[in-house]
C-alpha cells in the first residue's frame, strides 16, 4: 500500500498543479476552428459522458424531455438538457456531431467518423457489452468493412483520424457500488488501465496514431454517490473522499500509461487531458465563474444538487424516482445547475468544461485541439 500511496500524492500533486492554471483565460470558439484545413475523421470511445445516442438506437432505452430541452428541444440520446462536451469539441472546429455506430436510422455516411460510446459502459468486464474491448472491436468491423467496400473511409483516413476515449468512471463507481473498500478499488486500478492500452494499441495496429484521452472526473461529487452513500467521509467542499481518491489513483495511472505509450508507439500523438481538475475546479468555485456565464444569463450555484431529479435539497437525487419519470421535478431554463440528473452534467457546465479544454492548459502535451486538422 505505501507505493499505492506515493502514486496517489502524485496524482493530487499533478491535479493540483492544473488547478493552478485554471484562471487562464477562455478560448474563443474560433482559435480552434479548422480554418483552410478540413476537420478531422473523429472516432469515439466511451460511457454516458459522451454518448450522442447509443443507448437509445442500440438498446432502445427511451431517453425523453427534459432530455434535450436547452438546445436540442427534444430528446437527442444524450443525457444532458443539451449537448454533451464532445459536441462542443466537435463544434469547435466545426465538424458536425458525431452519429451512434449503433444508429442505423441516422441516415449518416459516417464521412465525419463515428461514436461508439454508449451509457453505462466500463472497461470491465472487457467481453460485456458495450465495454471499451467490444467498442474497439466493432470499430475494427467498422474499418475492414470501409476498406472492402470502398467507403466511407479511406485507409489514408483511418491513419489521418483523431480516436478519443473517455471511460473509467463506471469502473470506479461500479467498483464502490459493489461494496468494495478503497483498497480493492485501488487495487483493480491497474486492470482498468491494462484494458484502456490494449485499446489504444489496438487502435494503433489498425493504423491510428491520433489520440485524445480524457482522465475521470470527480465520482464523489456527483449528486447520485452523495445520496446513496452511507457513513460519507466528505471532503471540505461536501464531496466523497474515498471516491475521488480512487479517481485520482486512475487519473495518475492513465497520465502514467499515456506517457509509456508515447514511448512504445512509434510516429503517435497521444493526449492526455485532466477533465478532473476542470470538474473539481468548477463544483468547488461555482460562484466564481458567474462572469463566463453572464451571457447566459444564468450563474453556476448548488454545484452537489441535481437540476432534473426528486427529493430536494441537498442533493435532489432519489435512485427510485430518476429524471424524466412522472413524479420528478425539474429546475427551470436557464438554471443554475452544474448537475443535470445527479450523474450527468447540464449543457452549462459541459460548455465550461470544453472551454477550459480548448485553452490546452489541462492538456499534456499542450495541443490545441484544432491541431487534429487535416491540410
């Protein structure tokens, strides 16, 4: 344990080192756009936090309004009132939103790529739908079928492409929500990032050498963690420590796996953004950033409540009563909520976060995403 430990001061170490540069100012939307160039092919890999509608096409689960209300006005697959950060990501060197793979109503060519995250999803076990293995594999099903049929992806394209991954959180919440300690948690870490690099590799065999990697967020904070839980060790800001040190135990060990993986894949890119300290960054200095959101006219409050949820203060999550369902309530538009339904983020926050990542002071190494452009 004294070496799970060391890695985990370092972990807060680095996290706190990015936190330090969070008052860097806020990129405008255009410093990022593919000017002459063409945005990239972009593929993605991951859970609820960027699943553009997956769960919806592929498992028919229904995601309704308020789902979708503050920019979609409808449900749009995504578990947020609006977009998620890879929209604004995408948005930013305006690319359209990626499509589900499992979508085949879309109408989409695929030209742009594909998603291939869906809600609910883990790196473990790696044969359960739809873990980070099964994505990998159907996207290699993707490309051998593109390559046969000619289309809509040249093998050009599929080297030129950016792969993104954002997973993990479910291993760690999942783990808790198994009655694990802290010490089992800890010590499945290791695993959870074993399969994260199988995945990568995998990608990199089949020709990428683009790579976009988000570390977890801050799982003791959500809404959901701080009303389940029971006998909470809260931090100084009301969240769970025990669950965020084991995101920062993973966090650490992804920089850790991304920094080998520089080293061992040959003519690679790989990217490592700390989503963390954006997240805690926000929840514990929500009134801070009321100046990025006055031309929203709304500021950040009640970062640990949901907006969408039941049962009220403090935490306004009831496992029994979710968002959506007839009995649950829901802040008005224009809220000021950081939670959108205990587990998920309001289209607000998500675009704090992207903007934060757009400056690249979170990214290692400091990349701006329009780098990714093709000439």
């Amino acid at each position: 344990m004294a070496v799970g430990r060391r890695s985990f001061l370092r972990g807060v170490l680095f996290s706190f080192l990015y936190i330090s540069l969070a008052a860097s100012s806020l990129p405008a939307h255009s410093q990022s756009q593919c000017s002459s160039a063409h945005p990239p092919v972009i593929f993605n890999f991951g859970d609820s936090n960027s699943d553009t509608g997956a769960l919806v096409a592929g498992l028919g689960f229904p995601i309704d309004l308020p789902n979708g209300r503050s920019f979609f006005h409808a449900s749009a697959g995504r578990l947020s009132d609006g977009r998620l950060v890879l929209d604004f990501l995408c948005q930013s060197i305006n690319t359209s939103f990626l499509t589900p793979y499992l979508d085949s109503l879309s109408g989409s060519t695929f030209t742009n790529g594909a998603n291939f995250a869906v809600v609910g999803s883990s790196t473990l076990p790696k044969f359960v739908p739809f873990s980070l293995h099964i994505q990998v594999m159907q996207f290699l099903h993707f490309r051998a079928r593109s390559l046969q049929l000619g289309k809509p992806i040249t093998q050009q394209g599929f080297h030129d492409a950016l792969y993104m991954i954002d997973i993990g959180q479910n291993d760690i919440a999942d783990s808790f929500a198994k009655n694990m300690s802290f010490t089992q948690v800890a010590e499945r870490i290791p695993t959870v990032l074993a399969q994260i690099e199988d995945g990568v590799k995998s990608l990199y065999d089949g020709g990428g050498r683009k790579f976009w990697i988000h570390n977890t967020g801050p799982v003791g904070c959500l809404p959901q963690k701080l009303s389940m839980v029971k006998d909470k060790d809260l931090d100084p800001i009301g969240c769970i420590s025990s669950y965020n040190r084991a995101a920062l135990l993973f966090n650490e060990g992804l920089r850790r796996s991304c920094e080998k993986m520089r080293s061992q894949l040959r003519d690679s890119t790989i990217v490592y953004v700390d989503i963390y300290s954006i997240k805690y960054d926000l929840i514990a200095n929500a009134t801070k950033y009321g100046k990025f959101l006055e031309r929203h006219e709304l500021r950040f409050a009640s970062p640990l409540m949901a907006c969408c949820g039941f049962g009220g203060p403090p935490y306004n999550y009831d496992i029994r009563v979710p968002c959506g369902q007839p009995a649950s309530e829901v802040c008005g538009v224009g809220s000021r909520s950081v939670s959108w339904d205990g587990i998920h983020y309001t289209e607000a926050a998500n675009e704090f976060v992207a903007s934060k990542v757009l400056s690249t002071a979170y990214s290692v190494p400091r990349l701006r995403f329009n780098f990714f452009c093709r000439s």
